[in-house]
C-alpha cells in the first residue's frame, strides 16, 4: 500500500502491517499511511489486524521532530497521533494488534484504543516514558490509557515512566494476551475467526456505547491540546 505500511486482505482480515526499515517511528508519513490503510479496511468492512516488524511495534513519536525546534511540526505529529488513536477506538470493524517487539508512545496509545491486544513472550517493553525523556504527556493520551489501564499501573505508568515487561503489560492493561512466538501466527487466526463470528454491526454499536465516556473524554482532552 505504501513504502511504509503493507496492506493483505486474507478472508475476512486486512492485515495492515508497519516496517520502515527501522523501528517504525510514528512521524506524519506514517501514520499517514496507517490512517489510509484503515480507511481501505473500513470500506471494505475487513477486520483489522495492526502489526510491526519482528522486533519493535512502535518506537512512538519520532523524536527528532521534537528537538528539531520545529514547533508546529511537532503539534502537527502529535494531533495526527490523537486523530488516529480517536479514529481506532471508535472503529466499527473490530481492531487486533499484535506486538512481537517494544511499542514505545505513539504505538502504545495505539495498542490501548485497539480491542484486542496480542504480544508475544519475549525481552521487549511496552509503557508511557514521556516523564523519562522530558516530555509532558498530552492529555489526549492520558485519557486513552485511562480508559484501557488498571489504576495503579495507570499512575505509575505515566508519572513515572515505567516500563513493562510482556506478562506484566497484560496485568497492567496493555496487553489481552501473551503467547509464544511460535504461537503468534494460529493466535492471530483463532483470534480473526472468533471476531468474524460476531455479528458485526451490534459490536459497532456496542463499542460506541461502552466506550461513550472515553471517547467524550478524549474529544475534550484533544480540545485543550490543540485548540
């Protein structure tokens, strides 16, 4: 579909998998080319399945754009990672990502608006660092992670920084499931086929439904960010 993003449509899945080469930095470009890749799932009515390279998800907002100075590049970035982390929580067709590798901020606000999260075991870490690396949290994305995280992993995730191994990322809420990475490939399928048995208008309405708080939340935190 792109330089940075593949498109496969197999049976009743498009799996929409990222790889720029390096570790999938979240700059306009590429969520760019996500944001149009689940524009082709929604038309297509294609449950999505979000993935990245072998050994990284996500390493999130492309930090040079940041210390570049470049300070409307870096509002542009970050309200077109809200844009997409709003555009996946409010998606009608149901939304699987599968991490084999670190999902650093943005991936990981992407992770949390998704409605099933898979990861494989392995020695990768999935969390909020802003706090680590001198950036505030937006607050858009402390209402993603609010909705999705265990309170007691919400606040140490964002004050702190923690990071989180695959098994506790599933405690704390980032993850539904942990597998073996030989296992990945008949998860996803299983996973696929369960989704595809739903009837799927009534989990569009339904997610709307369950998620109407969050989702108001988000809208008026992405107010106060970007105006």
């Amino acid at each position: 579909m792109s330089d940075l993003v593949a498109y496969d449509r197999l049976g009743p899945a498009a799996r929409i998998r990222m790889d720029d080469g390096k570790v999938n930095v979240m700059n306009l470009a590429m969520m760019g080319a996500i944001d149009a890749a689940l524009d082709r799932a929604a038309a297509e009515r294609a449950i999505v399945v979000l993935s990245g390279r072998d050994n990284v998800f996500s390493a999130g907002f492309d930090l040079k754009v940041f210390r570049s100075g470049d300070a409307a590049g870096g509002a542009a970035m970050v309200k077109a990672g809200a844009e997409l982390a709003l555009k996946v929580l409010t998606f009608p067709m149901p939304v699987v990502t599968v991490a084999q590798g670190h999902a650093f901020p943005m991936g990981a606000f992407l992770k949390l608006s998704a409605d099933w999260r898979i990861g494989t075991s392995g020695a990768w870490r999935i969390g909020l660092n802003e706090v680590a690396i001198g950036l505030t949290l937006p607050r858009f994305a402390l209402e993603i992670a609010r909705q999705r995280l265990a309170p007691a992993y919400f606040s140490r995730t964002a004050m702190t920084g923690e990071m989180y191994a695959p098994d506790e990322a599933r405690v704390a809420g980032f993850l539904d499931q942990v597998v073996a990475p030989a296992d990945l490939a008949a998860t996803v399928e299983a996973t696929v086929e369960r989704l595809a048995a739903l009837d799927l208008a009534a989990h569009a309405a339904t997610k709307l439904r369950a998620r109407a708080p969050a989702i108001a939340a988000v809208k008026a935190a992405m107010t106060l960010d970007f105006g």
